[in-house]
C-alpha cells in the first residue's frame, strides 16, 4: 500500500473536501526547495509549504540546533519558569523590532497568536473600567485564523460562513486591494478611509482595537494595498483611542521585502502577532508582541487583572531553538541579496507573463512574493493546479488567485522556470 492509500483510510485533511479532493501525495524527504514524493518525483515547493518555510526544507542549521536543544531540555513548563532558548530568542527578536515592542508572549500557531492579542486588547480595556470596549474592527477579506476569536475578526474572508451565528460581531472595513497599473486605487481608498471615519464618529468608545494585516491578505488571495493607506488608517485608528494589532503571521520575516511589513509602513501597532516563519517552517510556534504600557495595565495584586491565558507547550524550547537557528541564518547577508534576487525576478517574470498570456491579469508583487488573477472558469483551476504538479512544481492557488512565495534558498533560475511552466501551462489551455 502507498503513504496516499494507508492516509486515505485514516486521516482527515485540513481545509479540504474529501469528497473531491486530489489524491494526496505521500512525501519521503525534502530538501531545499525541494519536496521528493514517494514515487521518487521532486516538487519544487512554490509556496514554501504554506508559508512557513524561509530557508528550505530540513536546513542543516536548524535541524541541527534542534537536535542539540532536545538533549539539553525538550521542555518545561512555562508558568514560573524560563529557559535558555526563550529568553535569548526574545532577547535578539527585541533588537530587531521597534520601539516600543518590547513584551512577548509565547503560544503555538499563529491563531493563538491572534487570540492573545484579541484577549489583551479587550482585557487592557477591561482592567481600566472601560468595559463598553467590546468591539473589534477588521477588513473584509482578513484572514487571522480558525479559531473562534480568529474566526469572529476574519468572518468577511469567507472561510467561516457556518459559523458565522457562533462569532462574535465586528465592524468590517473595505480593504482597497491593488495591483500594478490598478487606475482605481485612489478612489477605492478614500472610501475605505471614509467608512473607517463614520465608524470612529459613532462607535470609537465601543471599539477595543483594529486588527490588520499589513500590506497583503494572504489568505484571500494574496491581495496587495498600499503602505501609505495603512498608514492613514493607524493614524486615525489611534487618534480615535483605539488600539492596533498587526497580524504578521504570514508577513513576517522577511517575505514582504523588509523583516517585517511595519517597516514599509512606519507606524508601530500595540500588538504584532508572528508565527509561521518564526522558526523558519520547523515547528509550531508563536508570538504575540506587546507594549510595556499594555503589560502594565495587567499588573495587580488580584489576580483577575492577570492575562488567564496559556497553553501546554508555551515557549516550546525545540521552537525556540530552531526559532533562534533561523533568525541567525535571516540576518546573513546572503539571505537579503538572496530576497532582492527573488523579488527582481518576480518582477521581471510578471511583467513577461502578463504580456504573453491574456488569462493573467492584475499582476502584483511585493517582496519574494508574486501574485496574478487567472481569467479561468472556476471548475478548470484544480487542472492548472494538477498540470503545475505534473511539471514538478507544488503551487496552490487560492480560488483564481495564483502566487509564487518561494524559500529564499530558491534561485532566480528555479523561479523563472516556474513561471516559465505556467506560461507553457497556460498556452496549452488556451489551445484545447
Ligand atoms: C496562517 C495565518 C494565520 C493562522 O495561523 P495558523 O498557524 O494556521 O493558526 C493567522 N493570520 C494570518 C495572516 C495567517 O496567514
């Protein structure tokens, strides 16, 4: 029996109907870029296994400092104790965030993430007496995670519809998603920035915080906005008293360009929720980053001022070590002139397949990651997906949303011969 078949009597997918689904393909090893299936076919791995990966798969160093913490100490519990790869994993990511980001709270994926920084924000409010802050503001199209905090601030993504009478209710903001040469997009934000001014004038005092994430929705489709829009919105967000979270689980470490998509916007939230890429795709792992002006509002001699709040494997040691392991290999030089060189090449790539195929529309780019609509009837997208697949290159649209968000370890070359293939893909569609 195959890995597929012996997996196929057993297990249950995530985000996926079973009914019509694939076949599930059975993966022996990785390395690199590269994912090696049990019949011995490679694949290259375009989407850096759902947006965890940095460096490539099963990478030396990382494995490595994993090995060496999980003879040392595999873990202890974090409730009044600490350890070694915690305090200096923390230690090191503090000298790379801005001021004053400065307080971290550990949990394991990037809805914990989310959870904890919707906790806190409502629970800052809490602890002051201004207990009428109970709502939350978020885009339509945000995505934060599956569970039912996440799931209540990302119901416009349409990932959650069932559970829709479940969530708790939020006030949605129209996110102005562009691409290049997009002639609408300042129409598009100045009715954003008008819907964000009529929820201040009327509910600024109910509104706990603004959840975001920075510069692109990943799960909606990779949809791109502009630095200075965000901008605008955290300026009015925080005159109006209302506290920001930046969900950076995806954005994070270096794939919008810059270590983290703050930086191109140049206003720092109360709140920045990273997971994902913290342990360069090794283990669950995450962080949600606070104020010290936040932490003090939790201080108390009663206990019900604290944070009730954690989970069994906080501050995994394993995570952390690999978390450690992969934020050295992130600032070597190469790393960044490796990111430059994927980001020219998505740019190159693009501009080439928007001119070749008239399928590829709304072509956008930011960072290692590109994107592009494909003009295709919704039921042929599974047999562009498959035809990627037979060509040995793993890329999962998102509904007719196609992108390339490679590991840094993949060369111009790999890249180029991906969109080479879709290109080739696309050609021979338009023939049948
Ligand atoms: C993936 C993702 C999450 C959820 O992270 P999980 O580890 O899958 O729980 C939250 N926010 C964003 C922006 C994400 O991309």
């Amino acid at each position: 029996m195959t890995l597929a078949d012996r997996d196929k009597a057993l297990i249950w997918h995530p985000f996926t109907q079973e009914k019509t689904a694939l076949p599930r393909i059975g993966i022996r090893n990785a390395q690199g870029a590269y994912l090696y299936d049990e019949n011995g076919n490679a694949l290259m791995d375009l989407i850096s296994s759902w947006w965890v990966n940095l460096h490539g798969h099963a990478h030396p160093d990382i494995a490595l400092a994993i090995a060496q913490q999980a003879q040392k100490l595999e873990h202890v519990i974090f409730a009044g104790f600490t350890h070694e790869s915690a305090v200096t994993l923390c230690e090191q990511l503090n000298l790379l965030l801005p001021h004053p980001l400065s307080r971290f709270f550990f949990s394991d994926n990037g809805s914990t993430a989310v959870e904890v920084a919707l906790k806190m924000a409502y629970q800052a409010a809490h602890n002051q007496n201004k207990k009428e802050k109970t709502l939350f503001l978020s885009f339509e199209g945000g995505y934060h995670g599956d569970t039912f905090g996440a799931m209540s601030v990302g119901i416009q993504s349409g990932f959650h519809d069932p559970f829709e009478p479940l969530l708790f209710s939020t006030l949605t903001l129209p996110f102005p998603h562009t691409w290049i040469s997009d002639p609408h997009i300042q129409e598009k934000e100045e009715i954003a920035l008008e819907v964000l001014d009529q929820y201040i004038a009327k509910y600024s005092h109910q509104i706990a915080a603004l959840i975001v994430e920075p510069l692109i929705q990943g799960a909606s489709g990779m949809r791109m906005c502009r630095p200075e829009f965000i901008k605008q919105v955290i300026r009015k967000v925080k005159d109006a008293g209302i506290l920001v979270i930046f969900d950076e689980v995806m954005t994070g470490f270096g794939r919008t360009g810059t270590l983290f998509a703050l930086e191109q916007i140049g206003e720092t939230p109360d709140f920045l929720c990273l997971s994902k890429g913290l342990t360069g795709g090794f283990l669950p792992l995450a962080l949600t980053v606070t104020t010290d002006e936040i932490y003090n509002l939790f201080l108390s001699d009663e206990f019900a001022k604290a944070l009730s709040h954690g989970h069994s494997y906080t501050a995994n040691p394993l995570g952390c070590a690999a978390g450690i392991a992969s934020l050295n290999l992130l600032r070597q030089p190469k790393t960044t002139q490796a990111m430059k060189a994927l980001s020219d090449t998505h740019t190159r790539c693009l501009t080439e397949l928007e001119k070749a195929s008239d399928r590829v529309h709304r072509i956008r780019q930011l960072g290692t990651i590109g994107a592009f609509d494909l003009n295709l009837p919704p039921a042929q997208m599974p047999s562009f997906t498959q035809a990627c697949l037979k060509r040995g290159f793993l890329i999962r649209p998102l509904k007719q949303s196609v992108y390339l968000l490679p590991p840094y370890c993949t060369t111009p070359e790999m890249l180029e011969s991906a969109y080479q293939g879709i290109q080739e893909i696309l050609a021979s569609l338009a023939r049948r």
